[in-house]
C-alpha cells in the first residue's frame, strides 16, 4: 500500500505563495516525441509551468494536480500567458482520465513525495 507523505492541505498552502513558471529540461527531453496532434498528460502539475511550455508543441496539453491552490495557478499562469491547456483537479492514484486516451504522460517532481512509489 502506498502512503502519502503529505497532505492535500499541505499543497495548497505550497501553491498560495509559489509561482514557479519556468522552463524545465522536461521539454528539451520530451521535444523529439511531441506534435500538435499528441495527447500530452502532466500528473502532479504544481504550477504547470512545464505544460505551458508544451503547449507550443501541442494543441492537447492537460494538467493533473490535487491542489486546489495548484490549479488555481495553473489557471491564472495559463490565462497570463493566452494559452490553451485542459486543467484537472484529481488524484494521481485515482485518475479521472480513461485508458489510452494520453500519448505522452509525466511528472516532473511527484513521485519522490511518497515513502513506497514501487509498491
């Protein structure tokens, strides 16, 4: 069984005083793999600053995160910079997202927040 280190209360405090948007090595790594048409997925979005990089590279760019706090950044960065991105609010462990419906699905810093990610 998986346990969370932190709590949804705990991000939501972290998004309230964070705006990270900057441009991350994620785009550099995943460049050779994008188009316009590819379903691109970011689980655990923070401030979506990575998919708002993307969406120069794909019209179907979606952030995933559980903070309420997360997302309203994502929404507020996404506005700012005029671009299109779908925004989820959602939990990494119960996605809202059906089966082969994402060409490309990351995270960028999610998975070292759990003790047992492999169990």
């Amino acid at each position: 069984m998986i346990q969370r280190q932190s709590t949804r209360d705990c991000w939501d405090k972290y998004w309230v005083k964070n705006n990270l948007l900057y441009v991350n090595k994620i785009v550099e790594v995943l460049t050779p793999y994008l188009s316009k048409e590819k379903r691109i997925l970011e689980i655990g979005a923070g401030s979506g600053a990575t998919a708002l990089k993307l969406t120069e590279y794909s019209d179907r760019v979606t952030c995933l995160d559980y903070s309420k706090s997360s997302i309203e950044l994502i929404k507020k960065n996404r506005d700012e910079l005029q671009t299109h991105m779908s925004i989820i609010q959602g939990d990494a462990f119960k996605l809202p997202i059906e089966d082969q419906t994402v060409d490309i699905c990351y995270h960028q810093g999610l998975i070292e927040h759990f003790r047992n990610p492999v169990d």
